[in-house]
C-alpha cells in the first residue's frame, strides 16, 4: 500500500546563493519505493532544477551517496518504507565539499585513493609471458572484502577524523591500501607503508568504526585500518607471503 | 626525521608502562602496615623518597606519563588545526614541555630523595 511521505531535498549553489534552504515535496511511495526514485520522480514531475548524481541504480557504481535522514548511505539502495518515518530528509554528503544541491565534489577524495597507489606494483608481473600468480584461497581472503569497494565515499562521509584533518586520508584510501599491501602479488610493501606512516596517515584513525557501519557493500575500513596499524608494528608481518609465477601446464 | 609508527610505539609502551607503573605505586599506598591514610602522612611520603627502588618507579612515572601525555597532546593539536608551520610548532612545543616536567620533576625528586 503507498504511502505519501515528505522528502526534503537541501538546496544549495555556492555560486549564487549565501544560505542553504531544505525544498519540501511530497511524493507517493510504494513498498520498493527507494530514495533515488522518489529524488528522481520529484525531478521529473515537480522540480527538474535539482542537482543529483546517480548512474547504475543497483548500489555497484556508488555514485547516488547522501546523507539520508542523518545518515550517509545510497540513494538507491535505501526504501523509504525502511526508513520508518514520513518524512525523508535528503542531505549532501559531509565532509565533500558542495557542487550544487546533493551532489558533492569527490576531487580530493580520489586524489586521496590515488596517493594510495591501488594497483599492484610487482616488476616480475612486467614479463608475465603466459605465466601467472598462483594464489591460495586463505591469501585472497586476505583482501577480497576490501576488494568490494566501489568509491562511493559514505566512509568518508561519516569519519570523524575526517571532519577535522584535511590530510586523513580517510578510512576508504587506507582500506585500499591494505587491500593491495597484503595481495601476495604485489612486492611495494615498504613503499606502500612509508605512504600511510605518517604523522595524518593510519594512526590518526579513532576506530570510531562509523566507516564500517554505513559500507552499502559490507567492507569493513576500519578493520583495514587496524590491520595496516598492526602491520606497520610489525604484529602481522609473517601474514604476507609474496606469490611466484607459475606457469599453468595444460591437462 | 622519526616515522610516526616509531612514535605511536613509544606512545603505546609508554602508555603499557605508566599504567604498570602507577599500579605498584597505589599498591605500596594500599599495602602498607599503618594504612592508606597514614602512608600520605609528609614523613611517609618523603621518606619513600630515600628508598632508591621506590625513587626509581616515581622517576619512571615521571617520565612515562610525560612522554605519553605530551605525545597525546600533539595528537589531538596535529587534528585541531593543519599546516606546516603549525605542526612544527607544536612538535616542539610538546618536546619542550616534555623536557621541562621531566627535569623539574627529577629535580623534585632529587630534592625530597637528600632532604635530612
């Protein structure tokens, strides 16, 4: 059965206007109504100037993440009905600064992902020549939850330490950094943590844990970011096994 | 220049330490024969200063809390406000407060340690 429900869209243009204002509409929402559909009903039938970033409506591009009632999550992967209130308050995320309305700039938060470097870094893999990494599933264990991040910044949004210091990294770059400095195919591991080992890199995370709770996929950070301080203290060196290059004989 | 992983481990150990440390101390207030009380009686407290062991763990606390507190303190600085110059400062205004405590402190308890 649908329910009319008040959705309150933060309106705001750093280039015309001094204060933010919140937009009020009321919309029809069934069942499977999510957020990204009401936003997007309200867009194409009562207010076409609102500014909002979506693509995959499916939670794998990350790209429809905002502050819903209070808490940063996807647009289209959170039901209005789950949300348990008749009115639906639809922020930008913190800690991003503001293009327009509910779409964020993520310039600095990728520039953070890149000074990661997520990608494995191994010059034996240079001339693999048919060869490849043999990897045993406890050693893929090792990374693959982290592997599921797709860049959507909710972490982000909600890291406390964040909100104060600028050169964090934030809890999604340095959950990639471990995802990479533990792969046994890649060799940069004292490259990687000279990057993290400083004086605003992984020791200035709080284990708020807030990065954990609002992950739409399920990765944990603030785990990554426990895992990298333990490896960096030399807890959990023996855990990486760098893999060789093997080459697959046909049956 | 000091990786910040080498100063988060002193800031751990020392942290391990003074709570070790501060633990004999409340031991030897609550274990002695004539009571808590009288323990913080001034010819108790100064003459726990003639006993070298003792003097050691008080100096050790001294110390250990210093470092631990004044690193602390950077941390939290470090977080309030960014940039270079304000980071430099605050390094070494957290160093040179560390020292000061330390010295005045042994100072105190050289002092109390040769009084008659």
């Amino acid at each position: 059965m649908a329910k009319r429900v008040k959705i309150r869209v933060f309106r705001y243009n750093p280039a015309h206007d001094t204060d933010a204002r919140y937009d009020e509409f009321e919309v029809e929402a069934e069942r499977w109504t999510t957020v990204l559909d009401a936003l997007l009903y309200i867009k194409a039938h009562k207010d076409h100037s609102i500014a909002l970033r979506y693509s995959c409506r499916m939670a794998s591009c990350g790209s429809c993440g905002m502050l819903i009632n209070g808490i940063p999550r996807l647009a289209c992967y959170t039901k209005v009905y789950e949300l348990g209130s008749d009115v639906v308050t639809c922020r930008p995320l913190p800690n991003f600064p503001i293009i327009r309305d509910l779409a964020a700039d993520f310039t600095a938060f990728f520039a953070k992902h890149k000074s990661m470097k997520p990608y494995i870094i191994n010059e034996v893999a240079e001339s693999i020549d048919g060869r490849e990494f043999i990897q045993k599933p406890e050693e893929v264990e090792k990374y693959l939850q982290f592997s599921y991040c797709i860049k959507c910044g909710l972490c982000y949004a909600a890291c406390p330490t964040v909100a104060t210091d600028r050169r964090f990294p934030g809890p999604q770059a340095l959950a990639q950094m471990y995802r990479y400095l533990i792969d046994s195919r890649d060799k940069a591991t004292d490259e990687r943590l000279r990057i993290v080992d400083d004086r605003h890199g992984v020791w200035r995370c709080h284990f708020a844990g807030s990065c954990s709770m609002v992950c739409p996929k399920g990765v944990d950070p603030a785990l990554g970011i426990q895992l990298l301080r333990a490896y960096l203290l030399g807890m959990n060196r023996d855990s990486k096994v760098v893999a060789e290059l093997y080459r697959r004989e046909p049956k | 220049m000091v990786r910040e992983s080498s100063i988060m481990k002193i800031h751990y150990y020392t942290g391990l330490a003074a709570i070790v440390l501060v633990a004999i101390h409340i031991l030897f207030r609550l274990t002695v024969p004539e009571g808590y009380s009288a323990s913080l009686e001034y010819e108790n407290v100064i003459a726990n200063y003639k006993n070298i062991s003792y003097s050691l763990v008080l100096e050790l606390i001294l110390v250990t809390v210093a470092i631990h507190g004044f690193n602390g303190l950077r941390v939290i600085l470090l977080e309030l406000r960014q940039g270079d110059g304000w980071e430099s400062a605050v390094k070494w205004l957290c160093i040179a407060g560390a020292v000061a405590v330390i010295v005045y402190g042994t100072r105190t308890i050289l002092l109390a340690s040769m009084m008659g």
